[in-house]
C-alpha cells in the first residue's frame, strides 16, 4: 500500500552552478504533473513528464528544479560595428548642436545594443547529475509514501477489526431484540383477545414484524464487505479507489441496520462505527 502523499528535496553544486531538486506529491483522484524549470532547462518538460509517470500511478506531483550561483562567468560580446555608428550619430549632433562640452566614449557604452552576454549552455556533466537527483528524490519521495501507506495500512486493520467485533456485538443484540419483541406481541394480543387468539393472525403478525426487524441479509453483505476490503489492503497496486468504494457500500449497509432495527443500543454501536467508516474513507482518500 502507498501513501499519495510525500516530499523530498536535494541540494547540490556542479562545476557550473548550484541547483535544488524539490518534489512534493498529494492526493487526487488522477495523475496529475506539474513540472517548474528555470528557462535553461525547460526543453526538458516533457521528458521529465514521463519519468514521472514511468514511477507514480496516482497523486498530484510538483517537481522543481531551480539553478543559481553561476561559478561560470558568462562571455561578453562586444558590436563594435554598433559602437561606430552610435559614436558617429552622437558627433554629428553634438556639433550641429554646438555642445561645448566633448563627447565621452564611455557614453556610447551604456546604450542598447554594444555588449551581449552570451546564452549559458549547461553541459553534459551538470545536466546527468541535474537528472541523478531527480532521480534520488524520486526514491526518496516514493520511499516516503510507502511508509505512510505501511502506517495507513495498520490504522485501516485496526479500524476493521473494531468494526467487526461491533457488528458481532449488533448480531447478537439484534436476534435479543428479535425474540424479545416478538413475545412482547404475542402477549399483547393474548391479553386483548383473551381465550380467542386466532393462531394464524398471530403468526402472521409475529411473521410481519420479525421481517422488519431482521437485519441478517443487510450483515451477511456487510461482513462480505469486510471480507473483500481486507483482501484488497493485502493487496498491492493502486487501491484506493476500490476501497473507497467498498467504505462507502459498509455505510450504506450500516444505514439500513441502523434504522431497521429500532433499537436505541444498536443505534449506539451503528454511530460508532460510521465514526470508524468516516476514518477509513479519509484514510482511502489519500491511498494509491
């Protein structure tokens, strides 16, 4: 079992520059992926678009690559051709407007155009180490929601087994219940009949009652519920939608107990687990 959530984050320096390596995954219904690279690196997108999804089958991710503090002093190009033209304009004007003051050179430097700093291009060494770390915080990320996912297994174990013995516990209530509801009629119906009780009315009677009391096909089908659940939490890939789904069946059955059996204790242990159920569904929210 895996968690959807988990972090990771790595810091390094190459013979280039420095750089960080962060990924952050939570819960969602997809896969989702969302990849923030500084320019230099951003023909690489979709390249680490698949990585990813070559090692996560669910969750939102966000991976960021960050690079700064360049040991590489960047070239400079100077347009010298630029410079002449700037420096002869400037001239011009200056002497048709008669400006007693000389030209400085230093002036025709500041203006756009003179100097460019050449593009930095990031070598084969620094890209394979940018993509070692990806690939360390990928196993650090995964190692992390396979640790949550062991924790979530345990806690949704514990869950069930508390829900089982409630439900054992609403069994046996509920066949007390059952007996003692149906001789509460039939003495009922005695007293106001006397001597006269139609056999068959009252069976009959008894008959209508004990269907709207029992709830044994609603806890046949919860327990196989309970059965399936265990079996997929032993289970590995990606689960968490079914177990969402088999929670939400267990709450629709605890409903039907809950208001078939008419019993104030039974409504007591049918709130508690809802409670439980309520638990587990969090819990399946964030599994894989």
């Amino acid at each position: 079992m895996e968690s959807m959530t988990g972090y990771a984050f790595v810091e390094k320096s190459t013979d280039q520059f420095s750089y960080s390596v962060e990924l952050k995954t939570l819960n969602s219904r997809y896969l989702e992926i969302y990849v923030n690279l500084p320019k230099i690196l951003r023909n690489e997108e979709n390249e680490l678009h698949t990585m990813l999804k070559q090692r996560f089958g669910r969750g939102k991710l966000e991976l960021n690559v960050d690079i700064y503090e360049w040991t590489v002093t960047k070239p400079i190009a100077v347009n010298a051709d630029m410079i002449k033209k700037y420096y002869r304009e400037l001239d011009r004007l200056h002497r048709e407007l008669g400006v007693d003051e000389p030209l400085r050179f230093e002036s025709v430097l500041t203006l756009d155009g003179i100097s460019q700093r050449e593009r930095s291009v990031i070598s084969r060494t620094s890209r394979s180490d940018i993509y070692a770390s990806i690939g360390r915080v990928i196993d650090k990320t995964i190692e992390m929601r396979r640790k949550e996912g062991a924790a979530i297994r345990k806690d949704l174990s514990a869950l069930i087994t508390a829900i089982s013995g409630h439900i054992g516990a609403i069994r046996t209530l509920a066949k007390k219940i059952s007996k003692d509801k149906k001789e509460a009629l039939k003495q009922r119906i005695e007293s106001l009949a006397g001597a006269n009780v139609d056999d068959v009315r009252l069976y009959t009677e008894i008959a209508i009652l004990a269907d709207k009391l029992d709830i044994n096909e609603e806890i046949v089908r919860f327990k196989d519920h309970i059965r399936k659940f265990n079996a997929l939490v032993k289970a590995g890939g990606q689960i968490g939608k079914k177990l969402d789904f088999l929670a939400q069946e267990l709450f629709r059955e605890i409903n039907t107990i809950g208001s078939k059996s008419n019993s104030a204790e039974i409504s007591h242990i049918v709130v508690e687990v809802k409670n439980h159920l309520e638990m587990i569904r969090e819990h399946c929210r964030n599994v894989v």
